[in-house]
C-alpha cells in the first residue's frame, strides 16, 4: 500500500481484504473497514491503479434502488487512486445458498427482487455484465442487493466490447461465439443461470474454458437451428466452429425439481437468439411471479450434465 498510514484510508480503517490479490483480472481491492469516529462497519472498494477512470463509480452516481448495493461515499486518495465505500452486507447469495437450503418462495421472491433491479438499470441504459450469486447481496432483512458494477458499460449499438466481461459460467451464447456488440439481453441469460443455479444448488454451465461452456449448454438448450436464432451464422466464431451435440432440449434433467412454470420461465431467459430472450419486464410480467411456485425442496447434488 503507498499511502502514507497503511492502516487507514481516509478516515476508515482497513480491517480486513476481501478480494484475492491473485486476482489479477480485477482492477480493485475490496476490504472491509471501518469509519474513524462513528465506528460504522462498511465495505471499502480501492482502485489499484491511480488516476484512472472510474465507470463504475460514475454508474453507481447515476443509480440509485432498494434492490441495488447502496454507495455511502467515494472520493481520490493522495496518490489518486479510487474509493467506494458502500453499505456492509452480512453476506452474498453464493455463500447463502451454500450454506442453507433454499425455500422455492424465498428464491422466488429473490428473483422478483433480481428482475425488478436489472429492470431499473436496463431502463437507464446500463448492462451490469457480470450478474453472478457472488456479486448479489442478501441484507440482514433477507432482501437483495445487485453489486459490482465493476465491468458495467452504457448501452451502446456500435461500441465493440470485450468478450471476457461476463464471469465464463454466466456469459451469454452469443459473447460465448464472440460477438461484440452486448446487449441488455446478457444480464436476462446471467440471471437465469443463476435462478437454475438456486433450483438445483449447482452452477447451471460449470463449464472449463469457452469451447467446453458452448459444449454444455448445447447439452441442456439442444443444438440452435436458424429457425429459432436466424442470425447466429453472422456471429464471428461460427465460421471457426462447428456446432455439435443432442437436436433435443433437456431442461427437465438439468433441473429435476422445478415447477412447469419455473422452467418455462429459466427457458425464456437462456434462449439463444438474445432478440429472443425475454425483457426484465417480461420476465417479472411471467405466471411465475404470480402464484406460489410449487417447485420441490433440492437435497441432493445434482448428477447432470
Ligand atoms: N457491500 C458489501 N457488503 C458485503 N460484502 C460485499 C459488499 N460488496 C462486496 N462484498 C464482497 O466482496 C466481494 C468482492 O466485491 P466486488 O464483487 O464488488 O469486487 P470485485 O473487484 O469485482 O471482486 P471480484 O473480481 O472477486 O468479483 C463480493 O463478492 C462480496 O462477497
Ligand atoms: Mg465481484
């Protein structure tokens, strides 16, 4: 740390870091700290480099939502590295769900408040771009909060991006065959990998490499006709690979325990064509939402794929 007390930031002190500094794809440090005079604990996000840029900090000045990780402040140490700090959460829907079993009204009600945030930030334009348990909060009054805006860009119809955005088992078919222009329909596949993730206890596509994602999710949606994605043969990486792997959708093995409706509505959210896949507003306007889901208790880890 270069800062002259390597033991404060500003008026917080730093307790304990969060993030690996192995990871070196991440531009930031997260630590949990604590507020000289009033004692308040709170999550302290550090930029690792300085005088950068800080779109995330500008998106999170643009948002403001219940369902959205609440920003307390932000300002430039000395040698102007970036600071958020941000409400302290008791802990992430990854460490939730691992650690008890999950009603199916709690996950329902979880993925009402998911689909009402992506709503609000779609609306503004924003794609979040790495919806993943890790990155959703559960307040201590059970409700959640979407964090780590960290790769989160503007809309933007000609803007090339990069393809490593989304983490690999929640990235999208279509940045997957290296398309280059995301869209809002990036986050609706995220989420509903994570809601077949909270059905089953087990990531949906736990996938080891780019090739071995596309490879299980064909497993489970069936190999794409032109009919139901007319556009996929313009998608760069088609014309590299070729596509293989059952003609036949296998949801009901890949997710055993969920009611019809939950299914119905996984399937419209991990749809190929991203033109396709449901909206955040069709998702919440789905009959999902709108009886008690009736899917089962999972106890057991899954087998499949
Ligand atoms: N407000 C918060 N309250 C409690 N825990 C938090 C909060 N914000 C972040 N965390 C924890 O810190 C982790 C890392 O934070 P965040 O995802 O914002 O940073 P990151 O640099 O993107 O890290 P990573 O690359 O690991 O995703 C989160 O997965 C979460 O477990
Ligand atoms: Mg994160």
């Amino acid at each position: 740390m270069e800062e002259d007390n390597p033991e404060f930031i500003g008026e917080y002190h730093l307790d304990e870091l969060i993030t690996s500094s192995e990871n070196i794809y991440s531009d930031c440090e997260v630590y949990k700290a604590t507020k000289r005079n009033t004692h308040e604990k709170v999550i302290l996000k550090l930029s690792r480099y300085s005088d950068r840029g800080n779109t995330e900090l500008e998106i999170l000045n643009a948002i403001r939502h219940e369902f959205i990780v609440n920003l307390l402040d932000s300002f430039k140490t000395k040698f102007l590295r970036n600071v958020m700090i941000f409400e302290k959460y008791p802990r992430d829907l990854q460490e939730l769900y691992t650690e008890e079993s999950l009603e199916s009204n709690r996950i329902q009600k979880f993925m009402n408040q998911l689909m009402t945030g992506i709503q609000y930030i779609h609306d503004k334009n924003i794609i979040h771009r790495d919806i993943k348990p890790e990155n959703l909060m559960i307040t201590e009054t059970d409700s959640l909060k979407i964090g780590d805006f960290g790769i989160s860009r503007y809309t933007n119809p000609t803007a090339s991006m990069t393809p490593e955005s989304v983490s690999l088992w929640y990235r999208p078919i279509e940045i997957l065959l290296s398309c280059k222009n995301h869209t809002t329909a990036v986050d609706i596949w995220s989420a509903g990998c994570v809601m077949a993730e909270l059905y089953r206890r087990c990531p949906l596509f736990k996938g080891e490499g780019q090739i071995n994602m596309i490879n299980k999710i064909i497993n489970v949606l069936g190999k794409p006709t032109l009919e139901e994605w007319p556009t996929m043969n313009e998608l760069p990486a088609m014309s590299m690979i070729e596509l293989s792997g059952p003609d036949s959708k296998n949801f009901e093995n890949a997710i055993p325990n969920a009611s019809k409706k939950s299914l119905d509505l996984i399937q419209n959210m991990i749809m190929f064509d991203p033109a396709r896949r449901f909206s955040a507003s069709q998702v919440l306007q789905h009959a999902y939402f709108k009886t008690e889901d009736i899917s089962e208790q999972n106890n057991y880890e899954p087998s499949f794929p």
